[in-house]
C-alpha cells in the first residue's frame, strides 16, 4: 500500500525450507515481514510505468527443523531479524491495478538452530492486485 506521498508499507508471508550447512537436517520457515517503504520519482511512458524504491523490514521467523537421518527427531524455534532492501514496481498502462515487483537486499537473521543460517543476500519477486 503506498500513501499519496512516497511513504509505503507491506506485509509479506513467505513459507520456505532449507537444508543444514552439513546436509543432515532440514527444515522449514514460516517469515513474517512488515517493511516501510520509500518511493522514488515515477516513471512513467505510454505502456509502462515503474517505481524505484528503498525499504526495511522486520521479520519474524518460525521454523522446524527434521533429523534426515532420525526423522522423528524434530525441534522448532522462532528468530527475529531484520532487511534492507532496494527495488522497483512496474504496470502497464492497460492494466494498472495488477503490478510486479522485483528487489534484492540483506537479511540479517539470528540462526534459529545451529548450523542453519538464514543471514545473506536475498532476491524476491512479488505480484500485487490493487483494490481501491
């Protein structure tokens, strides 16, 4: 949601899993993020029309983690953390309320099991319905 000004926010649910730097567990995350946004100038031509912009996040991360070798042997954990980011927003002319979003930042997230880190560089890649 962007406000009539260059301020916005979001909420993005993400569900993923990962594999353990040894490669004897895996587990599965589920990562709550409220971010703030900033927009920069619009760009804007006959067919499209895009919007750079900055952010950070906050994140929430609720994880289970599975033995591969004892699968019954499983642990949760929850870990919060934090993301800064830079992206753009783009629509075509002819369907303006339906808008992609790309950007790319780094997560800084306290491991929730050793050997299992979700720090690093990170790419995400969004599509948003607008509803006035």
């Amino acid at each position: 949601m962007w406000s009539k000004g260059s301020l916005g926010a979001q909420l993005q649910i993400s569900r993923h899993s990962f594999n353990s730097t040894d490669l004897l567990s895996r587990a599965t995350a589920t990562d709550i993020a409220p971010s703030l946004l900033f927009s920069m100038r619009d760009h804007l031509n006959d067919r499209l029309w895009w919007r750079p912009y900055v952010g950070l996040a906050g994140h929430y991360v609720h994880a289970s983690r599975t033995d591969l070798i004892f699968l019954y042997a499983t642990e949760t954990a929850s870990t919060f953390g934090g993301r800064v980011f830079a992206g753009a927003e783009m629509a075509f002319a002819r369907v303006p309320q339906f808008t992609i979003s790309g950007d790319a930042g780094y997560y800084h997230l306290r491991p929730p099991f050793v050997g299992l880190d979700p720090s690093g560089i990170g790419f995400a890649l969004s599509g948003h319905w607008y509803v006035k």
